[in-house]
C-alpha cells in the first residue's frame, strides 16, 4: 500500500509561471489536505477537500491559489503567476472516509522555488 | 497561531526516555490534542491523538492532565533516529491543525 505520493518533489518555477502541484492520496482515502511550510516556520493548512468538492479552503490565500480533487485523477494544487513569496514546501495528506478525528498521513511534499 | 505551548528545544540521551511537554490551557471540550513529528526535510509524521484518557501506541505514550490543560508525550527509549521537531497541536479535527515552530528534540548517543 503506497504511502502518500506527491510530484513533483522539486518544482523550480519564474516569476509568473503557473506551478501544478499533483497529490495521490492513500488507497482507499477520500480526504485531502494540502498545507504550506515557509522557510524557517510551521506548517499552516491551506484547504481540505473530497472527492469533487472543497470543504474548507479558509486557509487559502484570496487569490491565484486553487485546489480540486476530481473524481478520476490526483488532487491539484494550482498556484497562477507565482511570486517568489510562494517559494515553500507544500504538503499533503490524505485520510480515510471515517472522518477527521484520525491519523493523517503526508507526503514527501513538493519544494517549490521561485525564481 | 498555533495556540500551543511547547519548549523550542530538548535534548535526551539515547536509550532515556524522552519527555515532551506541551501547554493548551485554553483547548476546548471537543478539542483533541495531536502530535506529529517531522525529521528533517521529510513530510511529518503522526505519532498519536487523544481527548481526555492516556493513551499508547506502539510509537509513544500521550499522558493529558485531568483539567486538560496540557500534555506530555512520551518517548520510552528514544534513539537516534527519533531525532526531529515535534508538533503538539489541538482541534476538533486532524485537519485544520496549525503547526507552530514545535520542539526540537535532539537524541544524543
């Protein structure tokens, strides 16, 4: 049973660019959270989706960040005309469709640089 | 914000038990309290979870105050390998936790 698979795990980027951030989950998981480490600080959660809908994206900046988790495919994390603040380790992880008071389990992340 | 409590660094010697404290005088009755742990560079990795009894897993223990107030988690023979930061969080999920700069515990042989 492969663990949480994000890729790319190194995505260099120019000012500008759109960067695609793919997420498979677990098998057999059907929630997804994506959540960002800047350098030298925590993890802050960025949004929470299932399968085809976005539960909570609160933590999500306004713009030029989107998310989705189609039926078919991995979970997207879309960054439009990257700044070089979005430079950071973006995680994800999945969890099983008991609910939300279980273990997450993360990915590797992928360490976006822009430059 | 990660309205959590917990020393920036703590050192062990390989072998001791490693003991982490973590304050949330201010968690609720339906909050959970959630440790995790990320070595270096790595995505973080879930240790345990608990609301109000102790509880073990075959990673560590999670001892919680009776008023809730704060926690310890407990390492029982920490190695080298259990060197990383750890994240005490609380919050009604696992989802929405907000990862603030945790504790930094060193395993020294």
């Amino acid at each position: 049973n492969a663990g949480v698979m994000q890729n790319p795990r190194h995505l260099v980027r120019r000012r500008g660019q759109e960067a695609r951030l793919r997420c498979s989950p677990m098998k057999g998981h059907s929630h997804v959270y994506w959540y960002r480490q800047l350098p030298e600080e925590g993890l802050k959660f960025m949004v929470y989706l299932q399968k085809e809908n976005i539960i909570d994206e609160s933590g999500m900046p306004k713009e030029r960040f989107s998310a989705e988790f189609p039926k078919e495919g991995p979970s997207i994390l879309r960054i439009q005309q990257v700044v070089r603040g979005d430079s950071a380790a973006y995680f994800c992880a999945s969890s099983p469709p008991q609910g939300t008071n279980t273990e997450a389990f993360f990915g590797q992340g992928t360490r976006l640089t822009v430059v | 914000d990660a309205k959590t409590t917990q020393p920036p660094s703590m050192d062990c010697a390989e072998g001791r038990a490693a003991n982490l404290p973590c304050n949330h005088s201010t968690i609720s009755g339906n909050e959970y309290v959630y440790w995790y742990r990320q070595i270096h560079s790595q995505g973080p990795q879930y240790i345990i979870h608990g609301l109000k009894n102790n509880e073990t897993n075959e990673m560590a223990s999670l001892i919680i105050t009776e008023d809730r107030k704060s926690s310890t988690l407990i390492l029982p023979h920490a190695t080298l390998r259990d060197t990383a930061v750890y994240y005490c969080n609380r919050g009604g999920s696992n989802y929405k936790l907000t990862f603030g700069k945790g504790t930094l515990l060193t395993v020294n042989p």
